[in-house]
C-alpha cells in the first residue's frame, strides 16, 4: 500500500477553469487579442504562468505579450473572489478518509503557491497535507520533478511509497521524472491522448476509488 498520496490541483481536487476563463478573456479583450472558449483554453492548461499565457496568445505570443498578458491577468485574478472555483465533488470526504486512514497527503501544482494555499485554506482547512509545493519563480515548473521530489523528501518514503495523482500529460511526465506510480484521473482536463498514456498505472472515473485504491 502506498504511504504518500501527491496530488495535482487545477482538475484533479479542483474544478477552477471557470475564474481562469473569465479573468483571461478580460485581459486579451482589454489588449484586442482574440478571446477563447472553455474548450479553447483547456489545452493551454499544465504549465506554469508563463507557459499557460503564451499558449492563450496563440499567434500573438511574444515576451512582451506574455509579460503584460499575464501581469494584467494576474491584476485581476488574484484579488477576485473565485466563486466558481470549487472542490470536485467527493474531493474534501475522500482527502479525510485517506487522512484517517494515515495516508500522507500533499499538493504539487503549477499554480503559483499563495494560489494554492489560499484554496487550500478556504476549503480544506481540516487536511493536514503535509507540503503544498506551487510554482515559485527561480524554481523549475513541472514537469520538472523538483516539486514532488521536496514532498518525497519531506515525507521521508521511498519513491516506491509515493503516488502522483493528476489529469493531464504534465502530471504524467512529473510522476515519471520523479521516478513514482501515477494515477491519472478522467474527471478533469484531460486530453484524450493522455487517457491513452501508457505510464499510469490505473485511469478513474471517480474520486471515490482513491479510497479502494489505499
């Protein structure tokens, strides 16, 4: 039975494209770039800020665009009320059955880390995860493993007792640089090519299976 339980953020605890979406199409509609659809921007998602706005500029991506892109993006977002970002049903009572079941439990995302934790705090203040690790920059982003290497280490497990668990090839790619088993989740973002990878080693409809699982 795995010991540490890794877990993406964006799609795989939490439904968050909506505020994202919103805040976004603000931004390019303010500098005359085209806006997107929900559809459109779900294959921008999995890297870091940076590599998210470059994708949503699409033709217009250049290092000025994303700069001011994504400062104006992240004018508005942070400060926003995120009132359609919200845990994925079940997400919060299978945390607390994995916890009681004495399954370590952490965060791994791109999102930038005082994103995470505020989420975090609002909705699972009663999960004890033992690490939060987001995006800081001067650090590499995933699918670099540097983040889920810091919780291994933090956790003190081998990489045989860990598990990532996410929606999307950049999950994929973290766990196998991290040298750990992955299970990739249906109920998020994911493409249908990365449904087709064949490194996770179990693919779930529903988050209650987690508890099967460990």
């Amino acid at each position: 039975m795995k010991k540490l339980a890794i877990f993406d953020f964006d799609g795989t605890l939490f439904d968050s494209i909506h505020d994202v979406l919103i805040c976004f199409n603000k931004t390019l509609e303010f500098y005359g770039f085209p806006t997107l659809t929900r559809e459109e921007l779900i294959p921008c998602l999995g890297g870091n800020i940076d590599e998210i706005t470059s994708l949503v500029l699409g033709e217009n991506s250049s290092p000025e665009n994303v700069e001011k892109v994504k400062e104006s993006y992240l004018e508005l977002y942070n400060p926003s009320k995120k009132e359609l970002t919200v845990p994925f049903e079940n997400a919060h009572e299978v945390l607390k059955k994995l916890q009681d079941n004495n399954i370590l439990l952490a965060v791994n995302s791109n999102r930038l880390t005082y994103s995470l934790e505020e989420l975090v705090g609002k909705y699972f203040s009663d999960i004890d995860f033992i690490a939060i690790e987001g995006h800081s920059y001067g650090n590499p982003s995933k699918p670099d493993p540097y983040g889920a290497n810091r919780i291994i280490e933090k956790a003190n497990v081998d990489a045989d007792d860990a598990v990532y668990i996410g929606d999307s090839i950049t999950d994929i790619m973290t766990a196998q640089n991290a040298g750990i088993d992955c299970i990739l989740v249906k109920w998020g973002y994911a493409k249908k090519e990365d449904l087709q990878n064949d490194y996770p080693s179990k693919i779930i409809d529903d988050i209650n299976e987690l508890i099967e699982i460990f």
